[in-house]
C-alpha cells in the first residue's frame, strides 16, 4: 500500500498533541502538589521547598513546551507588533524572575537560620 502524505494540519495536530501530554506530565503533579494541602489537609512537601519545586517542575512547561509562543511574543517587543503573545510572554517572564528571586532570598534565609 501506498502511504498518503500527512497534511500540514494533521502535523501541526500531533505536534499539539504531543506538546499537551508533555505539559500533562508536568501540570498533573504540580496541581496534586497545591491542591494536597489545602482540599485534603496533606502537606506532601515542606512550605520552605514549595516554590523551588514549584518552578523546577513549571520550567518544562512554560520554556521548553510554551517556547513558541514566548518566542512570537518576545518577537513583538523588538518589531513593535504587539499580540496576545506579547502578553503572555511578559507575564511569564516577569513573574519567573520575580518568584525565582524571591525563592533564592527565602533559601538564603533559611541557610542564615539554619546556621
């Protein structure tokens, strides 16, 4: 038999596809992980550990799997047309930044007490 090429839409499909379940792989344990303590009173990690892990397990999810649409949205900035794009890459890198300091400063801190 003779194999049909795959249309531009069909590719484009399965590359969404697989970009979801490899978000899936990421954002299921995150959601287990906030929703543990405060729907079934479970404290699966210590409050100190929460947003470090919470942004390691998150950084696949926005940088590796969401780069295309951080790279549309960077490129908006540089070629002075905004989008929806635009917006979305500004929030996510400036509240990674921000949480990423603000995790560095609390570890800090708790190095301080901890000696």
């Amino acid at each position: 038999m003779i194999k049909q090429k795959e249309s531009v839409e069909e590719m484009e499909m399965r590359s969404w596809k697989r970009k979801l379940i490899g978000v899936w792989i990421f954002a299921i344990p995150i959601a287990i992980l906030m929703m543990s303590d405060r729907l079934f009173m479970i404290e699966l990690i210590p409050k100190g550990w929460m947003v470090p892990l919470l942004l390691i397990l998150g950084f696949p999810v926005v940088f590796i799997f969401g780069f295309e649409t951080l790279k549309g949205g960077l490129k908006g900035f540089y070629t002075f047309y905004f989008n929806m794009d635009s917006l979305i890459a500004l929030g996510t890198v400036v509240v990674t930044l921000q949480e990423s300091s603000v995790s560095l400063i609390l570890l800090q801190t708790i190095q301080v007490f901890l000696l």
